[in-house]
C-alpha cells in the first residue's frame, strides 16, 4: 500500500514534545477549574445528528461532520437521496450542545445549580487556513440553573484566574451584552430581520473602522438615517460607556446588571486586569440570550477566550427555562501562544540507562526501577556503537542525566 | 424541539463522580508508562479513510464509522453510488494503526527506539450490548524499532507495574506466538487456507471445551485426521508446555525465544503474578506475526489487556522492514471491573461555601480563594430555604466540610 502518512486535512499530529507542553497547561486549567468546585464530566465526540442540526450554532452548523449510516439503514438506492437519508450521527462542534443534552439526561445526579467543566476535542469542517484546525480543544466551564450576575462574577474570576496560573496576565475581558445590542440597534431604525445583519457589520469594526463599517452598511442597502444613528451611537457609546444606553432604550434593569457587573469584576481583579465594556464584541452564536464576553491577550488579533449567557437553549431540550452561562477557553490558540512565548514546562529529570545486548535485561529493568524510586523518570534503551551521538540525542529529547548499567556499579552522570 | 436526551446509540454520558474515578485510573496508569519513560503523543480521532480500510483490522474494518464528504466532493447524482464515492474519512478502530502512520510522519522528532504512550478513544460500530461500547477507551504502549526480547520483557512488566499500582494483582499473564500457532496447525495436516479458520474455533476452548472443538471443526468439514491430531496436540501441549512444541515442527529458535520470555518474566514478577504459556490463546488480528498476549483477571471471561507483535505493519506505510510491539490496557473492562470492586479515589477534601443573596458575591468568592490556600477544594452556592436538605445532598455527592459565609466570621464545619 502506497501511503499518505499525514494526519487528516486540518488535523494534527501531536508530538511527544508538544504533548508535554498541552498537558501541563491543560493541568494547570483543570486543576484551577476544579479547586474552585467546578465538575469534570464527559460527554462522547459523537452526537445523534438532529442534536447537532436542530441547534442554534449558527454558521458551525454548516461545518458539521457526518457520519454515514451503517448496515440496512444506508439504502443508496433510495430516488433523490439527500445527505439527510445518509447521516444519523455528526460530531459534535462545540462543548455547549452537548452539554445541555448532558444535564438534562443527568439532572438526577448533579448538584442543583451545576458548576460544569468540559474538556476536549471538537470538530468544524473550515476551509484549512494557518493556526486554524479542524479538530481542536476546548475547555470550557459553565454554570446552569443560577440567572444572577453571581454566575458572570464566578465565571470571570475563574477563567481569569486559570489563565494567571498560566502566567498569561496581560489580558484585557471585553464585557457586552446582546440585549445592549439589540436595544441599540433597534433604536437607531433597523427591523427584528436587519438585527443580525448589522451585528455582522459593527462585529468588523477592528477590522475596518467606523467608516469602513458606515460604507460597508450603505453599499448593502440598510436605511441612510438608521445608518448615520448608529454610527453617532458607536462613537457616543465608545466614549460614555455605559452612561449613555438609557438613551437608546435600553431597559434600566439590564445598564444596571451590567455595571454591577462591571464594578463587582475590577473591585476583585484588584487592578490584575480590566473587565470593559465594548458594546462592538458581538460574537456569532445564535443561543446568546444575555452577557457576552471575550477574552482579549496581547494585541492578537484574535481572542483567546470567549463565552456567555444562553438562558433559553438547556430549557429547550425539556421544555423548561433554565438559566445557563459559560465561558470557554480556545486552548489551540492558548497554547499556540505560549509556544511562541517559548513556555517552558517546569523540568522533569529525565534519565536515559543503557545497556549492552549481552545483559540481563530483567536486570536492567531491576536498576530502572531502583532508579525510578529516587522521582526520576527513566527510559531503557540499548547502548549505541557511537555513544558519544547517541548521548547528544537523548540530550536532545530533553534527558538530563544517563547512566550505562553495571549492576552495582551503575552511576547516574549528567549529560552536558 | 422534541428532543432526545440520551447520548448517541452505544456511546455513554460520563458524571462527574464516574469521571473522578476514570480520571484517577487513568492518571495513574499514564504516570507509571512515563516514569517507565514511554512519551505520550496524540493523533486526530478522524483518519484518511484508506489508512483505515487499507489496514489489515480484521473483522474490525466492518465496524467503521464512515465520515460522509462534504461540499463537492459529494456527489449524489452519481450512477450506482456506493460506501466509497460517499467517505473520505473516518473514526480510528484502535490506535495502532494511527500509531503506525504518526511513527512513519514524525520519525525524524522521536527517539530511535520509540516507546510511544498513547491513550484516547476508538470507535467501533458493534451491536450494542452490555459492557459493551461504541465508542471507548484504550491505553496504549508500544515499542517500535527493537526486535529483541528486551521489548516483550519491558511490555509485560510495565502493564503489570500500572495494573499493580491500582491495586490490580490477581491476574495471570498468558502468552503465546502465533509462529508457534502456525507450525502447529500446519503440521497436524491444515492448510494455509484453514490457518484461520482453524485459529477461531480453537479460541473458544474456554467456553466449549475440547469436546465442543472437535465437534464443531468436524461439523464444518475439516479432514477427520488432523481434527484428531490437532485435539491430541491441544492436550500435548496443555500438559508439557513448550517442551514439546519440537515434536510439532516448531522452529528451535521460536521456541527459544518463548522460553526466554517466560522465565525471565517470571523471575522478574517474583511471584507477584505468572507468565504462562497459552497455546490456546489466539487474538483476532491478522497484523500480528510473533508473540501475543494477554492478562486475565481474577475469573472474569475477559481479558483486561492484551497485545503482541507486529512486526510489519509499521513498515508497510513506507516500505521498510521495523519490529513493532505493544501491548493495550482495555480502560473501559478495568474501570468497569473497579467500580464493581467499590474501588475509591483517595479522598478529596471537597467544601462547600453557603452564601445568601444579599452577600456581595465577590467577597464570598475572596472568601473561598482564602479557603483554597489551604488545599481544600472549594465550591460556592446560594444557601438554600431549607438547610439540613441542602447539606445533605452536598454530603451524597462526596463533600466533607461546608461552611456559611459571614465575611471573617465564616467558620469551616464537617458535614455529618
């Protein structure tokens, strides 16, 4: 067989060097989630489809993987077949869709307010572009059944906090809140239908600034006046903050949900990092009920973290309300990140011991062993003819000591 | 949206309580195979379809999640569709074959010898039944580029380092090579064409008894004389051992090699657990060319782990000749096994802080960090209405200490 020998389109390998790095700071992450009494659960990468297609996940529903019917449920003669006939499972594109279907089948067996922690892999079929993977991992933490602002508080603090235990601190949390959005827009003379529409446009505004936003809306043909009144509100917004959505008819309950908010976040953060409103962080999916928020590091162009309140799609699986938020750390870019900040792992102390074909390899195994109990981490290999190569590659790999065995008189020496 | 709750068909939910003991099984597996310094790495669960199809998985590539393509690629209209026109990729069935094709793409950044640590899920599309899942876990090592037996050595006594580590140690290692398995057949008058036949009534001796083989292979029409010379060297063998595997063609060297691995083995295990050699132990991969293995536990029906050489299927993906080895730690049977043993995760020091409504949050959040400094993991909820209820559903669901908040007043009390 004539091989490809590389992974999947957009899929990767992870090399034991890489492997290293990803589970440390996935460590640190979980470890930090977990402290502060969030629940490590699990669900399957794969979903039953109409779990996946019925759901409110926006352009990621054109992404999804199928899978394809096994056995006598593929009938591939069927007239005018369609990828419906095909497919009875998907995998999953997020961690929230599962999660949802998850409490609602395990409700019995959660605490009543759920403080949830997921990780792992999730998969879009996006076109294959730089540092954009089409399998990758999240990790995200959620709280369900608690509607009070105690639940952004807790998710801020929280994320930010796993985050600073990574050393990651020079980060921004950009705070809004779809009904802000909604409100504004709708105010400025823009219909329900347009609402969408526009959030794509003003979501650009890093991009191409405000008279890129002002062209691009009259090239597609929004209302002229509509257009000049939200244009005054960004820069007006920009300037006052909150202060000023009264005028635009936010309701009073919500400015005053998110100055709460607002000031509760940077009392705590003690000056750590800025939690800032910025009515232009619009973000995607369709489920956003309530707050919004990014995570901003640096000045990438991208977030590292990005979440909010979804307080209609877990009740919609059961028909009941229930009020759900979280937050989601993009581990690929955290972690990309890192590696070019040169993150270093804390040292493991590596030791390679090496043997001849002529001795007892029980014998050497015993040495390893005795070796081992000492905290070291110790590989067998055979000894080379070349030793003094052989060395340099072990040292190479990260190995700070070796030994050659001879029973006794087996001595640990550094490599250097 | 009238949805269903379960998880995808075979596939399982896993809670938090189940979680922490899979995490804790897993994490102590995985740190003995690194101290033992075998390097962790990662491959997508999607592979390219042929990688799959084109592997030699036995009855296994029957069971393979297809991924359906997408955009353009999928062509519906075509005359006389069928499985292949329709996939392009699909879900991983082991992950040896992955490890085969990560070893050939990544060469040039791993060790010379390479012992690779792999854990992650497969995914097969079995009939559902009990224990029996879709999608599961497996834990993997392997050595790849050392074709001595140094190799099965280390294998054997490293699975049964981790296993010891659980306190897993009622468990017998049977060994077996399936050189030694086709000289056998062949010389009591089989044919090549039968090896395989031959091999999976002969694996069922557990359960029919050597009546039931010979029963059953002289229902199917296999020549009567071998049938009665292949039931006599059945008992041969079970009564002596390897010692007279000569009388059956099998080479000198063959037998050595058995020999070696068996005492060194049991030397090593010094009586902590037997190496015994199983000439009615088979295992259903065609890629395996030399020793195979596996361990049984206590008197369950099942093997808990199990592997062998393949000696060319690495190669097979770049045309070179490299031995290959592993041996995979069936993670679902073991934890499956544990739990049912009432097996404990060392406690955890788990608190739970009551707040009211009219607390500020973040200086019940200021709080439970305070609390964390001191090792306790700490979790934050409303006080409910009633109490002693509350507390007792945080007590069931594994807390040992709660504490209401009363800024410095908060005092940290058991829960009983």
């Amino acid at each position: 067989m004539k091989a490809n020998l590389n992974p999947a389109k957009g899929m990767r390998d992870i090399t034991p060097y890489e492997k290293e790095i990803r589970d440390y700071v996935e460590g640190v992450i979980v470890n930090t989630y977990k402290q502060s009494g969030f629940e490590l659960f699990e669900t399957p990468v794969v979903e039953n489809i109409e779990n996946l297609t019925g759901s409110e996940g926006g352009e990621n529903l054109m992404l999804i993987f199928k899978i394809l019917k096994r056995g006598d449920k593929l009938d591939l003669k069927k007239e005018g077949l369609t990828e419906e006939d095909l497919s009875d499972l998907g995998l999953r594109y997020d961690l929230t869709v599962p999660l949802s279907r998850f409490y609602c089948n395990n409700r019995a067996n959660l605490t009543p307010v759920f403080k949830a922690l997921q990780v792992g892999n999730v998969f879009r079929a996006e076109r294959a572009q730089k540092g954009r993977y089409r399998s990758f991992k999240q990790c995200d933490i959620d709280i369900i059944g608690d509607g009070t602002q105690a639940a952004e508080l807790e998710l801020i603090a929280t994320t930010a906090k796993a985050l600073t235990a990574l050393n990651v601190t020079d980060f921004v949390v950009r705070f809004n809140d779809r009904r802000v959005l909604k409100a504004v827009i709708l105010n400025c003379g823009f219909t329900e239908e347009e609402f969408d529409g526009v959030c794509i446009v003003v979501d650009k505004l890093d991009k191409i600034g405000i008279n890129g936003i002002k062209s691009e809306m009259e090239d597609k043909g929004y209302n002229k006046t509509a257009v000049e009144k939200l244009i005054e509100a960004l820069k007006e917004i920009n300037k006052k903050g909150t202060n000023c959505l009264n005028e635009y008819g936010v309701p009073k309950e919500v400015i005053s949900d998110i100055n709460k908010v607002l000031e509760e976040s940077n009392t705590y953060a003690d000056g750590k990092y800025d939690v800032i409103f910025d009515f232009t962080l619009i973000r995607g999916m369709g489920y956003y009920t309530g707050s919004i928020f990014e995570i901003a590091y640096k000045d990438l162009g991208y977030s590292i973290a990005g979440g909010g309140r979804y307080d209609e799609m877990v009740g919609n699986f059961i028909g009941e309300k229930i009020p759900a938020i979280g937050f989601s750390i993009g581990f690929e870019r955290l972690v990309n990140q890192l590696m070019e900040e040169n993150f270093k792992v804390p040292d493991l102390e590596k030791v390679v011991l090496l043997y001849e074909p002529a001795d007892r390899y029980i014998d050497v195994l015993a040495k390893a062993e005795n070796i081992r109990k000492d905290g070291y981490t110790v590989s067998v290999y055979e000894k080379a003819k070349k030793l003094g190569k052989q060395l340099n590659q072990f040292q190479a790999f990260g190995y700070k000591k070796f030994a050659v065995y001879n029973s006794d008189e087996t001595e640990l020496k550094e490599l250097s």
